[in-house]
C-alpha cells in the first residue's frame, strides 16, 4: 500500500480496490465505492493531491487502520 502521505485519486482508488472496495460509482455530489455493506464516499478529481487529513478522514470511515494501509 501507498505510505500515508500526500497521494493522487486514481492512487487512492487503486489502493482501495485492493482493499476490497468495488467502485467508484456516480453519486449525488460525489462518487462512492463499496465493500459489503459500507458505502464510502471518496473526493472527486481535482487538481491537487489528496492530502493527509483528507486520506485519514477517508481511512476513518473505511475502518481501515493507518498500520493496515502502510502493510498490505
């Protein structure tokens, strides 16, 4: 997995879908991934990096500890 620093959105749902999460798909205001019963809405695309406090808040939602995402 990606180390937990700064990282561009396409990084963010590779990483994610190895994790299990199946998406994005369309939402409302943003797009969202799922795995099993979690909907997980993620930033849309933009020109700058998802930035840390982003990615952690992201993590957070996902239930995904930081250590999990540094080690699979």
């Amino acid at each position: 997995m990606p180390p937990f620093s700064p990282m561009k959105r396409r990084d963010l749902v590779a990483a994610l879908r190895k994790l299990g999460f199946v998406g994005p798909f369309s939402g409302g205001k943003h797009e969202f991934m799922v795995r099993g019963q979690l909907v997980l809405t993620i930033p849309n695309p933009h020109r700058g990096d998802i930035g840390r406090d982003l990615l952690a808040a992201i993590l957070k939602q996902a239930g995904i500890p930081r250590a999990e995402w540094e080690s699979v």
